[in-house]
C-alpha cells in the first residue's frame, strides 16, 4: 500500500475533534502524532468488496441511492477496517486517558479514511463517486444488514450487531458508483441545517 498522506489524517483528525483551521495547538499535535505512530503498528487494515451492474433491491427500493448511482455503469459495495486491535486500544484508553482516548478515536477515523482512499486509488482507475455509506442523506443503517449479507465480512473478522453497528466499530462500509465523478458535499445531507460543522465554517470531509 502507497505511503499515507500525514497532512491528511492531521487535517481530517482535527476536523471531527472540531477545531478550525486556525486553533491547532502543539499538545493536540502531539497526540495525533504519538496516535498515528501507534495506529502504523496496531492497526489491520483489511477490506472486502463485490462488483454489481444490476441494483439490489434495498437500492432499487430507495430514490436517494438510486440518485446517488445515477449515471454510473457499475458499483461496488465496500467495506473496510482497522480490525479489532484499535477498538480494543479505544477502549483501553478510555480507562486510562480520556484525553488521549478523544484524539486517539478522531485519528482511527482519519486514518480510516486515508487508507481507504489510498486502497481505492491503487485498486481502481475508473472515475468514481465517493463512498455513500448507509446512514448519509436520511438512508437507513438498517441496510448495512442487507450489505453483510452479500458481502460476508465475517470472514475478514467483521460483524454487525441487531442495532446496525458494526464491530469493529473502525469500519467504513457503503457504495461507491463507477463511470461518473462525485465528490461528497453538503447539498442533499439530512442534517445541514443543524450541522455543527458548518456552524464553525467546517465541513466533515
Ligand atoms: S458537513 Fe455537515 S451538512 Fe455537510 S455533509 Fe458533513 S454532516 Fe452533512
């Protein structure tokens, strides 16, 4: 896998801890840094994901994905991890160190997300949208049942509990369309207007 972007994960780690830009300090710094090296030993990124060029039904059934895929001429269903060693350090932190529990926990998510990126940079070249996960846009997380069904993530150690969650909880699982281009943005998001990002001139992404 292709280095990671460091700058990235910072940017994205200080984004869901909900600091602007301009209010970094160095002790924040410095947790992110002690975070990213741990997560470089601990973490066990794994994915797993199927090509589909006919939509399933909790797509078929839905406008909003039916929307989001329009125009595409396939999508895969994806699902990637950190593994449960990270959940078990979160956890391990928030007995010991809230603190560190807080910046560690934004990290997983950044970290997430960079090696996510950097997977579906070196495993597809088509243009492509970003990763709609179920949940986005008023969906519902209910149909992460209907994606563990097909993909069977237990075998990469990944399940999903009756209340949608997914354990590990450091994993991202959605849809991404191919053919077209689409970056995610605010336009159609279900809680735009009470956004707590947006009230700071954030967004989370
Ligand atoms: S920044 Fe807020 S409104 Fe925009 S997509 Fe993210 S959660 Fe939704």
């Amino acid at each position: 896998m292709s280095s990671k972007n460091i700058s990235n994960i910072y940017d994205l780690a200080y984004t869901y801890l909900g600091y602007s830009s301009l209010s970094r300090s160095p002790d924040i710094d410095k947790l992110i840094d002690e975070s990213i090296k741990e997560l470089d030993k601990i973490a066990q990124f794994n994915y797993i994901y199927q090509d589909f060029d006919y939509y399933l039904d909790f797509i078929k059934n839905n406008q909003v994905y039916l929307d989001f895929l329009n125009g595409s001429t396939h999508y895969y269903l994806v699902l990637m991890t950190l593994g449960k060693r990270v959940d078990d350090r979160v956890k391990y932190y928030s007995i010991t160190d809230m603190k560190k529990m807080v910046v560690f926990d934004a990290v997983c998510g950044a970290y997430l997300e960079e090696l996510s990126d950097n997977f579906e940079n070196e495993n597809f070249d088509e243009l492509r949208t970003y990763r709609f996960c179920p949940g986005y846009q008023g969906t519902k997380t209910a149909d992460l049942q209907d994606i563990f069904k097909i993909l069977k993530p237990e075998r990469i150690g990944v399940n999903i509990l009756e209340s949608n969650l997914m354990v590990p909880l450091k994993t991202m699982c959605g849809i991404i369309g191919f053919g077209k281009k689409m970056k995610k943005s605010c336009g159609k998001c279900d809680i735009k207007d009470k956004c707590e990002f947006r009230k700071r001139g954030m967004t989370c992404y």
